[in-house]
C-alpha cells in the first residue's frame, strides 16, 4: 500500500515520516522542488504515477503574520492546492486527509470548539485555511479534514524549541495569558492521520467529514511556556520567571485567536482516538530535546 504525504519537511510531516507505520505501507513524500501541489499538471502526473490508497496533506503556509503581507502566497498554498489535490484525488477515488487550523474560528466564547461551529477567520491565515476546508469538502467526499492548534515538536521552528533558547538568553519571559488553547503534539497528531488514512485507505464506509485533534486538555501560552521552563529545569536546563502579560501588549500584524481550545470528542466518535494530555506530550518533546528528568 502506497500513501502520499504532503508537507513532509514540516513538523507534522516529518513525524508522519518517522511514524511505525504497518509492514507493506510504503510512504512517499516528495520535497517541494520536486512535487508543486499548486500545479495542477503536476498533482495529476505524481498521482498517476503510482496507485495510491490515501493522500495526506500537511502542507501548509503558516507563517501567520508574514501572510497578512503575502496574501497570494498564502492563498495559493492553503486554499488553491487543497483545490486541486482534492479534484485530482477525486477522479482517481483516492481519499484525502488534510490538516487544517483553529484559526478558521474567531476565538470567541469559553467553550471548546465543536467541528460544526460557525467558521469566522480573523486573519488571512485563517481565511486562506477556511477555504481550503470548503475545497475539500466540495471537490472530495471521501476526505476528512483535521484540525489542529498550536502544534508543537523537536522539529522546526515553534513555541517549545522558542521557550527554550529564550531562557538560556534573558532573565525573564514575558508571554501572553489571555489567549486559551490547546498544545498538540505533532508526533500524536501524525498517529491519528496516519490512524485515519489507514482506516479511509481500507474502508470504503469509513467516516468523512471534519473532526479535531489536538492533546487534551487547554492552557495559555503563559502558562504553557511556564510548564516549558520547568520540564526544562528537571532535566538540567535554566530556569527563569515567566510573565504573563496581555494580548495588547504584545501587538502582531495577525489577530490570534482568544479561544483556540478544540474539542476532540468527533475523533473518539469517528475513529475511537482519544489523544492524551498535553503534559505527557510536552514531557516527550523535552526528553528528545533537552534530555531525561535528572534525578536528585
């Protein structure tokens, strides 16, 4: 069995690389330079080239506030390429997973997000991602489309790696606490698309539709930079106070959203996957980054 994945040099994509997947799935994921998923001829020509079970998309333009400035650019990559990917994987019945954001909600309320709560983008970002969302829903209908919020891994660029070096450069951080949500692993978030397109690549019935992932639980950035420096400091790294202050004071070309927390309750009714906290996750992260708890 033959799977694509998409945005394989990402955080999510190179643990869909790193992932145990059952003996016979071969997974292929092609480097930008040499698969344009905005290129339609070439969508077409990657796909005929081998028959493939189940497309993975976790490619992505994410750089949040960079889009508010590069709008085109984002739009091509978050709402033309899932477009064609979805037609194209459509005429050949391959069914598509793809990876989408809490940004297509406007962050309003104190509830965690139901998959069929009204979408309201803030940014272009997230405009560019509720697009791509409508695309695969109206070009595929064997798709399921993910979402996900403030990922995290040893991988790339993102807030643990960020906390990390911040506190071995100043004396003290100053994060935001009033914007609430959920930390997600992109090593787990890897094993439910993996969980997902394995079950779509062998089940016709299997389920379709928009469901969320994310770890358990929900915290703020302050707070969750604050449990970073701390896992950090158990295993011998420095520890330094963590401030928090407002989402005013910390201005950024992009609205975030004041409520990114996400209710995965659509995945453990779909697909039996319930995530675990998102401490344990944070806990693996820092053990491949800084090192096993040191004991006293």
């Amino acid at each position: 069995m033959d799977i694509l994945i998409l945005g394989g040099a990402g955080q999510v994509g190179t643990e869909l690389q790193a992932f145990p997947w059952p003996e016979g799935v071969r997974v292929h994921a092609p480097d930008r330079q040499s698969l344009d998923i905005t290129d339609e001829a070439a969508v077409a020509a990657a796909l005929d080239a081998r028959r493939y079970a189940a497309v993975i998309n976790s490619a992505a333009y994410t750089a949040v506030d960079r889009a508010e400035s590069e709008v085109a650019a984002a739009w091509r990559l978050n709402a033309l390429a899932p477009a064609i990917l979805a037609a194209e994987t459509r005429k050949r019945t391959i069914p598509l997973v793809h990876v989408s954001t809490d940004y297509v909600f406007d962050g309003s309320g104190e509830c965690f997000y139901a998959p069929d709560a009204p979408v309201n983008p803030q940014s272009v970002y997230g405009a560019s991602k509720a697009a791509g969302e409508m695309a695969v829903r109206s070009a595929n209908p064997r798709h399921v489309i993910v979402r996900t919020a403030w990922v995290v891994s040893p991988h790339r660029g993102n807030f643990v790696k960020t906390m990390l070096r911040l506190a071995n450069e100043r004396e003290r951080l100053t994060v935001v606490d009033d914007q609430h949500g959920c930390p997600t692993s992109a090593a787990d978030l890897a094993g439910a698309l993996a969980a997902i397109a394995l079950r779509m690549a062998g089940d016709e019935a299997a389920p379709t539709g928009t469901v969320h992932c994310v770890n358990d639980g929900a915290t703020t950035w302050c707070d969750f930079a604050r449990a970073i420096v701390a896992g950090a400091a158990r295993r011998g790294g420095r520890s330094v106070p963590v401030e928090g202050i407002p989402t005013s004071a910390y201005p950024t070309p992009a609205r975030r959203p004041a409520n990114s927390r996400l209710s995965t309750q659509s995945l453990t009714d779909a697909y039996g996957l319930a995530p675990r906290g998102w401490e344990a996750a944070l806990d693996d992260i820092l053990d491949r980054l800084v090192g096993p708890v040191r004991s006293h």
